[in-house]
C-alpha cells in the first residue's frame, strides 16, 4: 500500500473510532450499572457486524492486531 493510502486509510479509521466512541459512550451512559456488560456486547456485536460487511479473515486479523497493540500498551505500562 502506497504511503497516500495508507495515511488515507489511516485517516478514514481514525474518523471511524471518533464515531464509535461518540456512540459507545452515550450507550454506556444510558446503561448505568450494566455498562461494562453493555461494553463486552457491543464488542460482540461489532464483530458480528463486521464478519457480514467483510471477510472472517479479515476480522480475524484486525481483532489479533488489536489484541497485539493492548499487550504492547500492558506491557509499556508494567515497564
């Protein structure tokens, strides 16, 4: 992928992450006490959501380079 695209692509997932923020937190607001439940369900429904606008592989490897960024940021932090 050329530099232009990738810092496109880049772009357009930062915008995507500011929209889902918005939403997550207005969803964990009105779930009160339920929202860290409310939290691992919207996860769940993501992917699912996901799987049906993509591929299963290509979930698969966004949610492992996920998993490898939130051990890269524990282990930052244990440092």
């Amino acid at each position: 992928m050329s530099d232009t695209n990738n810092s496109t692509a880049e772009a357009l997932f930062e915008k995507a992450l500011s929209v889902a923020e918005k939403h997550l937190e207005a969803a964990l607001k009105e779930a009160g006490p339920l929202a860290a439940y409310v939290a691992v369900a919207m996860i769940e429904v993501a992917v699912n959501q996901a799987v049906e606008e993509t591929t299963h592989q290509d979930v698969v490897d966004m949610l492992h380079d996920l998993a490898n960024q939130i051990e890269q940021d524990a282990d930052e932090e244990d440092e």
